[in-house]
C-alpha cells in the first residue's frame, strides 16, 4: 500500500507560494483545490489547515489578501503575491531544486562511484 | 527580516488585542460553500455534499486554534489565561488559598532566613580577593602535648623563605586604651606586620598604609584607623589624617582610614571588630629577642603562591619542618613532634559554626517540604473535588498536556504568592530576627537580604511549586474519564490511586517530621547536659567588670611598671569596691579569670628539676587573681592553702593549682612545695602551695585545663577584672565601678560589665540558638504532620460513609468502627515513623559534633519522639474516626 505522504508547513507553504506565482490571485478554496489537483492523491491534507499558513505568511509579508467576489458572487478573501513573496519564492525554489538535485545524484551514485 | 515582520505584526495583535475572528469564520463559509458547490456538481446529494465538503475541511476547532496561535502569543496568552483562571479559583475558595499561600510563606521565609545567614557566614565567609588561597599557619607540639603554641621570629622567616607563600603575615593585637576624647576607651588593635594589607588586598579609605619594607625595631608609631572609630571618635574629621593618638600612653600618628566594610578574619568578634591597625616586625623592645624557641603566641595568616592547593603546600611545609628539625636538633627535640598546620583561613573562621548552620539549612528545608506536602495534600482535595470538571473539559477534547499546564499554573501561581508574601514577613521581620542570632557568629553584620537571596528564594518558590504540583496535577490527568462520568452528581469521590498518594504524601510527612523531632531533641538533651553541668564554680550574684592598665611602648611613661607600683593601686582598688553598694565580697584579677570568656593567658611553664628535659615548653593557662577570688567564686580548696593577702609583693612568689594540672605533672608526688617558672624572664622560682578542684572556667563542653593562679599582686597584670558578689543593682553598678576606678586614676578605661548569668548564657548562645531554631521547626512539623493526617483520614471516611453506613446497618459495633479509623491512621504513623527512624539514625551520626552528653542513638530521645508522634497521629485522627462512628446508616444510604 502506498502511504499518503504528511505534508510539512514549509513545503505548504511553499506551494501556496508557486499556485499564487502561477495562477494569479486566488481565494482560500482556489488555492486547495490546485494543490490537490497538481499533488493528486499522493497529498492528503486537510484544506483547512491551509487558512493559519495563508496568515503567517500574509505576516511575512510574502502575499497580500483583500475581499473580492468569487464564482457564485459571494464575498471571498483573494490572496496575491507581493514583491517580497516573488522574492522569497525564488530564493527558496533555489534551494528546493539544489537539495533535490543533490539527493537525487546521492540515489544515482553506485557503489563504484564511491570507491 | 520576515521573521521580525511576522512578530512585529503578532506583537500588535497581542497588545491591541485584536482578533480577526470574523474573517476566518467568513472565509471557512465561503470555502464550504464552493466545495458543496463542487460536491453537487460532482452528484452528491446535498446533505452528503455537506457533509463531505465538511469532512474534507478538517477539524475547525484545531484550525481555528493555529490560526489564533499565528495571530497572537499562544503561550503567553494561555499562561495569562490560566493566572486570570486560578485568581478565579482562590478567590472563590479563599479559605483554601489562605492556608496554601500562608503555609508556603511559612517556608519560604523560614528558608529563605536561614539561607541568608549560611549565605553570609559560609559562603562569602571571606571578602576578600582569592580568598582560597588565605591560610592560617598553626604550629603544634603534640608530643609536649599543646597545641597552636605560635611561632618564633626565625621561623616566620623560615617560612617566609619557603617559596610557598606569596606572603606570611603575622597577626599579633589585643585591646588599648584610647585616651583623649570625652571617655578614655578601650579599644581592639591589631599590630600587624606591614604585608597585612597587600595579603588581604586591602586599601585604605583615606591616606595610606604603612611602609612595606619597614624594619622599624619595635613600633612604628603610625596607626590606622577604623571607619567606624574615626565617625564615631572623630566626628568624620576630614582632616583625621596627621592627627595623633594616644594609645596606653604612647603617641601614634594617624596615616590613614580603613574601608568601612573591611573586617580582620580573625577568630574573635572582638579582633573582627578591630578599630586600630600598628605595624610591627615583632623584633627589638618591646618584641623578645628573636630566639628559635622563643614562640610569640601570634596568629599567622599567609597567601599560597597562586595554583597551589592547601594539601599540596602542606607536603612542602612537612618537608621544610622535617629538615629544620635536622638543622636545629636543640630547639625541636624529636620527642616534642613539632608540626606546623595548614588551616584554610575560611575554615578557621567558620568551621565551628558551620555544623549547625547546615544542620539548621537542612531542618528548615525538612520544613518547608512538608508545608510542600501538606499543599498537596490540600491541592489534591481539591482535585477530587474538581475532579468532575477535569472529567468533562477531557471529554470536550482538552489535551492531557494542556491540563497539566493548567493545574502547574496554579500550584506556580500559589506558590509565588507564598514566595511573595514570605519574603515580605522576612522583610518586615528582618530587625527582630537579626537580634536572635548569636553575637558570636561571624560575620553577623554581612547578613542581608542581597541579589542571591532573593534568587535562591526564587529558586525554593518554583522548586516548592512544582513539587506540590505535580502529583495533583498528574493525577487529575489521568483521570478514568468514563468512572468518573458515570458518577453523576457525586463527582467528589476520588480514586482510589488519589487515596493511595495521599496517604504516601502522609507517610513522607511523618518521616520527615519525625527526623526533625530527633535532631531537635537531641540538641536539647544536649543542651540541658550542658546547662546541668556542674560548674565547680557559683555565678549567681556575680558581676566582672574589666578595666585596662596601659602597656606604653616607652617605659618611663608606665606608672605601673613593676608589681610595688600596680600592688598598692590594686589593693586600693579592692578597698574601694567593696564600698560599693550592695557589694558583700570583692576580688580582683586578670580578665582572664573571667569564667568562660575565651581570653587566653597562657606561658610556657618551666618545672624544676625538669627544665633541660624539654625546650620547647608545654604552655599553661595562667591567671592571676587576688585572695578573695576563691572563696567568691566558691570554688573549693582540696590541699595545702590558698593565696593570701600576706603573698605580697615582697613576699615569695607562690602559686596555686588547679586539680587537672597536679594530675598533669605531678601524676605520682605531691605537687605542694615544688617550684616552677611560667615567665621566662623572670628569675625566682615559683611555690606551689596549693591544690583547688577543677571548674569549667575554661568551657563548658571541654573538660578541664591545668591551671595556675598566681597573687595578683606579684604579677604586673594590665588586663584587670573586678569581681563582685552580693545583691547587685546590674544596671547602676558598671557607672558607679567606673567612677570609683577613675577616682584613682581618671585615664583608665571601665567597659565589659558582665553578670556571669550573662557570660554563661552567652557562652551558651550558639547552642540555644540552633536548638531552638531546629525545636521550632519541629514543633511546626509536627503541627503539619498532625494536620495532614488529620485531612487525609477525614477525607478517608467521608469517602467511606457510605460503606460504614452499610456495616452499621448491617449490625456493625459503633465501637468497631472506631478502631478501624484509628487502625487506618495509626498504620500511616507507623509506616511514617519505621521510614522516619531510619533517616533520624543517619541525620544524627552527622550532626554528633553538636551533641554533648548523649549519644546519636539515644534511645529516650528516640523512643519519646516516637511515642509523641504516635500520640498526635492518633489525636489528629480521633476526630474523624468519631465522626465516622457517628454516621447515620438511615442519612448515609440515602444517597444511594
């Protein structure tokens, strides 16, 4: 049985992050359902735990929220990007692809490799 | 920089407190309501579309937690949560509260007392720097039987020569008269060789010290001077400096002022209160010639070179010792074993006290952990009392850890209230406790409450906190949450396990009470002995008054000189105070004579026919007096005569000796008519004429000394004391001595007015304290203990009604029930005092050097405290159990 991978607050964040980056402003709901489209099944996290990580990082000062209307004209909390987000998404997109990058050679490297 | 952001943003929230709790809840409906809308859409029915879009949301109550969390402090805002919360609770039940917060203040005070004192005297024994390098130099002759017999000049070169001192300093003083302002004074003096200073790191206030290569012979004829005598003698003259001084006759010059807070680490309160420091070298007049065998009974205090431990140094010294006792085989006979100690400076000041002051940290301790014990036992009555409400916030999904948190708030919050309040009675106290304290303890004036005090009482807050605590708090906890629901309204019906750690709570107080009551009752068997003891001398209706002729350094100036010119002043002075009102016998003597006062007068004794056996001398305590001494302090003749008036100072030098000292030298002959020498220079023979009985003038724990006594009047003796017996007006007497003295002679200094009631309850003071301060810690202890038994077997049988109401209904004998309670409560005791034996055995093999007359495992000692503890145990429980008996089984059955 594949286990359904915990997800931790910094990798949340990182990809409310990347959903803002890409699709522009979104609401609380919006941003759950890209995360849960894009992870599939492999990601199972409860939407509402998204709503304290939003906050801390509208204190960061990585996004900015204002009211709007949704889809079915209701009133809705749309976040966005700020300067300071774009930012710090990149730095940490950065360190995301070199620490991949080099778990990923560890797990190429053979035993002769090492030798 | 996000992270300042972040606690810059939460730091508003926190203040304003604002909380933005309608946008999440819009925000939580508006996200509920596009995944309802999606679900529908998916083909959901509607009810399950909710439900789904719900489930799929999480827990809002943990969600709505962080996002509060991230918008304030969270653990501050809980921790001043529950303080409002506990406030709440003691203000509801202040009954409660009050007992709580006044018990811990109790202990808290208590302790934090004690501690101040050990803090003072033990731990900055020595203000000075390094203070682990002072050592005090002690020379001994055990094989001639003396020990701290002093040095001699060229030994203090020897050493200075060593190379293991940084300095050698030798301490020499005694008191003089301070003549020329209003009252002619005595005061105490150090003569002191110059590297004192550089030794102890001191500087003075105000000019200068002495010259450190000063090889003046004799005294130098500068002086320092105390703070406190140049305030009070000298009104703060800002221009002390140049001033003269006239000390027995001779003039000094003031060169400088000492600190205010600077004391000599000498051995006396009177040395550590010295007011006036002269230099000396110890060699020319008046100083004897610096002979190898000529011992100066000085102290000698020295710095280790730095990184040199005190058992090293020592190894060095033994090795010096060793090969001077080859270099001068005529002054250190083999057969004398001459050895010179090292004794931490630190130790020399504190170490007879420091037994008790520990014992008395631990007794206080002992206290304050079972006010700790009785606070639980309290809190844990109000646990099973809330054990309900604990029950229910569980169910309501409360953490385990939250509720810890809680309750150790509480217990926190009580006992820093109790903390709080015991340092504000000790604050309020301070001047009262202070004066209970024995004059003799050193450093009595450094006492205070200072920065570690507080600290320390801090410390004993939290730890007494957590300690009273932590059991309630675990235990309502772990509460059985479907047990405890079930029980409806009778929600005050604890667990068993709760019952369990009450009465292991009860346990630990009698053991810790009962260890208590030993040492305290130990000491005051110990204290009785001593109080019991029997003298060999009267003191009632005794008073010693002291005066000073002076030793100037010029002997043209001395006009008592030679014992024909002191002899007709103090036969005078004997007619005079017999005048006195009141007075019925007179004596004079030398203050040495005072029973128990610590003045020292020892000389090396010489026997004849024995002199070349030995040259190093044992040394005896030699005091000279005038006939009526005797028969006033009644001490009883047992051969030959005593002293009498026609032992003049034309007449042969005789002696009379004490039983202790016939035995010591004279084992197998009569001592009456043998001769002796005790002065050195002093060229006639001295006859022993007569025998007394021992008293215990020399202490009341010791047993006894050989001692001479020598007529007064053929011995040039300064230090004088008057005695007087009769029906005395003690607060008259000293002024109307004083007047008389100084009719004589208007320069001479009358002080140290003493009854020797006085001098005796003085010389028991340390005693007295301790033994009273540790029997009122035990009192206190077993009144906790006795109430703590009380409130556990309360607790037991109104936990019991109903099944003594069922027993009683069923035919049980009212009597039987009785005794069952009081079986419950006796066993606790029981239990208590079996654990309480085992720890009183150990504290008392540790406290025996505080005992006199009994022994660690006195069985009347251990037996009564054992018996009276069993004896409140079962007072403590008799009314409970009396209660019980009369429970109605028709009231108690109807609960059902």
């Amino acid at each position: 049985m594949k286990r359904k991978t915990d997800v931790q607050q910094g990798t949340l964040a990182l990809m409310v992050l990347r959903t803002l980056d890409v699709l522009g402003p979104q609401h609380g709901y919006g941003i759950a359902r890209r995360i849960e489209q894009i992870s599939g099944d492999l990601l199972v996290v409860n939407q509402g735990t998204l709503y304290p990580i939003l906050l801390k990082l509208e204190h960061e000062g990585a996004i900015a929220s204002e009211w709007g209307a949704s889809e079915n004209n209701r009133r809705a909390r749309f976040y966005r990007l700020t300067q300071v987000g774009r930012k710090q998404l990149q730095t940490e997109t950065q360190d995301w692809e070199q620490t991949t990058a080099i778990i990923a050679r560890f797990f190429e490297a053979k035993a002769e490799d090492l030798s | 920089m996000k992270i300042l952001r972040r606690f810059l943003t939460r730091l508003k929230n926190f203040a304003t407190g604002q909380r933005d709790d309608q946008r999440l809840r819009e925000e939580i409906g508006e996200h509920l309501a596009l995944q309802t809308a999606e679900n529908l859409r998916a083909g959901m029915p509607p009810a399950e579309a909710r439900r789904q879009a719900v489930l799929k949301f999480g827990a809002v109550g943990t969600i709505r937690e962080d996002y509060h969390a991230e918008q304030g402090f969270p653990l501050i805002e809980t921790l001043l949560h529950d303080v409002r919360y506990a406030l709440r609770l003691f203000a509801k039940s202040p009954g409660f509260a009050a007992v709580a917060i006044l018990t811990i203040a109790l202990g808290i005070g208590a302790t934090t007392a004690i501690f101040s004192v050990v803090d003072a005297t033990l731990i900055h024994a020595l203000s000075y720097p390094h203070p682990e390098q002072l050592v005090r130099i002690e020379d001994d002759l055990p094989g001639a039987g003396a020990r701290e017999v002093g040095i001699s000049i060229p030994e203090f070169k020897d050493l200075q020569r060593s190379g293991i001192f940084q300095y050698v300093a030798l301490v020499g003083g005694g008191s003089v008269n301070l003549t020329g302002s209003s009252q002619p004074a005595r005061v105490a003096f150090l003569s002191v060789t110059p590297n004192y200073s550089t030794m102890l790191g001191v500087k003075p206030e105000l000019g200068r010290w002495f010259d450190p290569d000063d090889q003046t012979p004799g005294f130098t004829l500068d002086a320092l001077i105390s703070d406190g005598l140049w305030k009070q003698a000298f009104g703060g003259d800002p221009h002390i400096l140049g001033r003269s001084l006239r000390l027995d006759n001779d003039l000094y010059r003031v060169i400088g002022v000492m600190p205010a807070g600077f004391h000599d680490p000498g051995r006396t309160t009177e040395q550590r209160n010295t007011e006036v420091w002269l230099a000396t070298g110890f060699a020319g007049a008046p100083a004897p010639p610096p002979l190898r065998n000529s011992r100066l009974v000085l102290a000698v205090v020295a710095r280790l070179k730095p990184g040199l431990t005190v058992a090293a140094a020592q190894s060095q010294l033994d090795a010096l010792v060793a090969s001077l006792q080859k270099q001068f085989p005529d002054d250190y006979p083999l057969q004398s074993a001459w050895r010179v100690r090292l004794v931490p400076l630190k130790e020399s000041v504190v170490g007879n006290v420091r037994e008790s002051l520990v014992l008395l940290l631990g007794a206080v301790g002992l206290v304050l952990l079972i006010g700790c014990v009785n606070v639980a036992n309290l809190m844990l009555a109000r646990a099973s009392a809330r054990g309900r409400e604990m029950a229910v916030r569980q169910a309501l999904g409360a953490a385990r850890k939250r509720l810890v948190r809680q309750l150790l708030t509480e217990s926190l919050l009580l006992s820093l209230l109790g903390g709080i309040a015991g340092l504000a009675i000790l604050f309020g106290t301070r001047g009262f406790l202070l004066r209970m304290i024995p004059e003799s303890l050193p450093r009595l004036n450094d006492i205070s409450i200072n920065w570690s005090v507080m600290l320390f009482a801090l410390a004993a807050t939290l730890v007494a906190g957590t300690i009273f605590g932590l059991a309630p708090a675990l235990q309502a906890s772990r509460l059985d949450l479907t047990h405890m629901l079930r029980l409806e309204g009778r929600g005050s019906k604890g667990s068993t396990e709760q019952a369990r750690t009450r009465r292991v709570l009860v346990i630990t107080e009698f053991a810790l009470s009962l260890v208590l009551m030993v040492a305290a009752g130990l000491l005051l068997r110990s204290f009785w002995d001593l109080f019991k003891v029997r003298l060999g001398f009267n003191p009632q209706h005794v008073m010693a008054v002291r005066l000073w002729l002076p030793v100037p350094n010029d002997p043209t100036t001395d006009i008592y000189g030679t014992s024909a010119q002191e002899a007709p002043f103090l036969r005078e002075l004997l007619r005079l105070s017999g005048t006195l009102p009141g007075v019925e016998e007179a004596a004079l003597g030398s203050s040495a004579a005072i029973p128990l006062n610590h003045d020292r007068n020892r000389f090396p004794l010489i026997l004849e026919g024995r002199e070349m056996q030995n040259k190093q001398q044992p040394l005896i305590e030699v005091r000279d007096v005038t006939p009526g001494y005797f028969h006033l302090l009644e001490i009883p003749l047992l051969r030959g005569r005593l002293l009498r008036d026609l032992d003049d100072e034309k007449a042969p030098q005789v002696a009379v000796i004490n039983e202790a000292m016939a035995r010591t030298y004279w084992p197998d002959a009569d001592p009456l008519g043998k001769r002796l020498k005790v002065r050195p220079a002093k060229p006639e023979w001295i006859t022993v004429v007569g025998v007394i009985a021992d008293a215990r003038t020399e202490s009341l724990a010791g047993a006894s000394v050989p001692q001479l006594y020598q007529s007064a009047y053929q011995t040039r003796e300064k230090e004088l004391a008057i005695f007087l017996r009769g029906q005395l007006n003690a607060a008259a007497l000293p002024a109307q001595v004083r007047e008389q003295v100084q009719s004589v002679d208007p320069e001479l200094p009358v002080f140290g007015a003493q009854t020797l009631d006085d001098v005796l309850s003085a010389s028991l003071s340390q005693r007295r304290f301790s033994m009273e301060i540790v029997a009122l810690f035990a009192v206190t202890a077993l009144l906790l203990a006795g109430l703590g038994i009380y409130g556990t077997i309360s607790f037991l049988v109104s936990e019991r009604t109903h099944e003594i109401g069922v027993r009683l209904a069923l035919g049980a004998q009212r009597g039987k029930i009785l005794e069952i309670v009081l079986c419950q409560g006796l066993k606790l005791a029981i239990s208590g005092a079996a654990l309480g034996l085992a720890g009183a055995l150990i504290l008392s093999h540790l406290m025996a050097g505080l005992l006199y007359g009994v022994r660690p495992t006195d069985p009347l000692t251990f037996v009564c405290v054992t018996l009276v503890l069993t004896v409140v145990a079962l007072v403590a429980c008799y009314i409970p159990a009396r209660r019980a008996m009369r429970v109605d089984p028709l009231v108690a059955l109807r609960y059902e």
